[in-house]
C-alpha cells in the first residue's frame, strides 16, 4: 500500500517507517520542517512538509499526493511543561483532537479508504484497575474530575472521529507506555544521569509497556490484516511497577540508580505525574490483537527489550 504517515520522525515513526518499507509498503512522511526531510529519506520514505494543526497548509501540502492509507502516529511529548494540571491546549491533545480530523480531511484528498490512529491504554482511566486483565471489552473513556482528564478526553475524542468518519475503514491503536529509543526510556535515563529525581519511593503503580519496535510491527500488522472498526490494545505481556521499570532503565543504561520523592510531593508539585506513577495501575491483555492481527511482542518484557 501508498501509506501517509503523519509523526514520521518521532519515538514509533522511525521504525514504523522501517517496518513498512520491510513489509513492501511505500511511505509518504509528513513532517513540520524542511529540516526533517534528509531523516525521512533515509529512512526511506519521501518527504511532505506540513504542520497536521493548521488545515490549510496540510490539505495543500498533500495535494497530487496518492495513498490508500493514512495513519497518525503524531505526538508532542517533546513539548510538554511541567504543570499542575494538563491544559485544553495541550500540544498532544490538539493532535489527537484537532489534528485528526484535518488528517482525516487529509484521508480524503488522497483518496485514502483505511485509516490508522494512535490511542492510549491510558484512556481507560487513570485510577487502580485491580489484579484483571483490562481488555477491549472494558469502559474506554473513564473521567473521574481529575489532573489527566484531559489525557482520556483526547484520546476518546480521536478515536470516536475517525470510528465516525464515513468513507475509512478505521482503526485505533491502544498502545501501552512507549520505550526504546526515543521514548520514555531514554528521557529517564538521562534524567538519572543528570541525578533527577524521576519518581515516588515505593513501588508505584502496575503499567504495561510496548517496546517502539514492536508497536511498529502491530501497527503494520493493523494496516494490513485490521478489522475495520476495531480498537486494540498493543502492550507486552509483563506488567510491571514504576519502581521495576526505573532499576531496568538504569541497569541497561548503565545510569546512576533513580533519585525518588515521596508520592505526596510528586502529587503536588506535579500531579499529573503523581496521577500516572502513583495512583494508575493497569494489566493490559494484548490478546485481541495477538489474534486477529496475528502479532506477538518480539520483547515479551522491558527486561528483554532494554536488554535487546
């Protein structure tokens, strides 16, 4: 397939690049700036410059273009400040807001019928989902009137577009927390070597984790063999506390061991993170996704994915 990949230079967009390109896909990659093109190119993919907010801009910049695909994997992570509460203006919750529906606006000048976009497992709910596996089959959308709300929002408000839109087969990604290159794993290590603090004494709350690598390949595995109308969850198949995850990051990094404030602090200097570290614990089945797309993680743990 022609894909139109938007977030094409980020944690996921790289090796979805590769993996695509692997599979016989080609690739048109958007990207803010100019800047970005020489790393598109050698990934493969050719380059279209495009901020996917301003609508405009991006219906022009696609214009010509062909594709029978489009998929969002735009983020702005790098962007994010440190606040106590996560603004209606979030950068990232634009992109899974405003910038869906210009890409979907984008889907139909292309001529794209199959549409990809990236979710959370997150927007299950911020709170303690108990020793259960989470599956498809569970509430997505869970608001309790706190800091990350605004997080379960945008991502229900993105996926509840592109299931409405008519005219794409639509699919939504549910991945767990990202490491790997690029994503949270390295900005933690070198927080640590910087001697930051980077989370709650204790344990901390149960996440699930999907290495970049193996997001990219579920993500192909989507495109390809997806059922319209689906959301699947992408995580690995080994849950672990904040504390596990930080002792992995800095034994495979090689990085001072993790600095720790007491949760009441994270909370209130930053609540949103005290929100995620603390008092979210969730144990995501993978298993939909595992059977109908025919995908299992390569790296079954964070463990064998840092180490890998």
């Amino acid at each position: 397939m022609q894909v139109l990949l938007a977030g094409a230079t980020g944690a996921i967009g790289r090796p979805l690049i590769r993996a695509l390109i692997a599979n016989g896909h080609t690739v048109s990659a958007l990207v803010r700036t100019p800047s970005s093109h020489s790393i598109a190119r050698e990934l493969g993919a050719t380059p279209l410059t495009a901020d996917v907010l301003d609508r405009d801009a991006l219906l022009r910049a696609v214009d010509g273009t062909r594709a029978d695909a489009v998929i969002h994997q735009t983020t702005a992570l790098r962007e994010v400040k440190v606040a106590r509460r996560i603004p209606a203006d979030d950068p990232t919750g634009l992109l899974r807001t405003v910038g869906t529906a210009n890409l979907l606006g984008a889907a139909e000048v292309v001529g794209a019928r199959r549409f990809l976009t990236q979710s959370l497992i997150l927007g299950y709910g911020y709170h303690d989902h108990g020793d259960r596996l989470v599956t498809e089959r569970d509430r997505f959308g869970v608001f309790d009137g706190g800091v990350a709300d605004e997080v379960v929002r945008a991502c229900v408000s993105g996926e509840r577009q592109v299931f409405d839109a008519s005219g794409v087969d639509a699919i939504a990604l549910r991945y767990g927390l990202f490491y790997g290159p690029g994503a949270f794993s390295d900005l933690f290590a070198d927080m640590m070597r910087k001697h930051r603090p980077v989370g709650p004494w204790g344990a901390g709350g149960v996440n699930t984790w999907v290495h970049v690598d193996d997001a990219a390949a579920a993500t192909v595995a989507a495109l390809e063999r997806g059922i319209p109308g689906r959301a699947y969850n992408i995580a690995d198949d080994n849950p672990i506390t904040w504390q596990e995850f930080f002792a992995q990051v800095s034994r495979s990094r090689r990085t001072p061991r993790p600095i720790r404030l007491p949760a009441w602090m994270i909370r209130l200097a930053v609540p949103y993170i005290g929100a995620l570290m603390s008092d979210t614990s969730m144990r995501i089945s993978s298993r939909l996704a595992q059977d109908e797309l025919a995908w299992r993680p390569r790296y079954s743990s964070v463990a064998a994915g840092l180490a890998g």
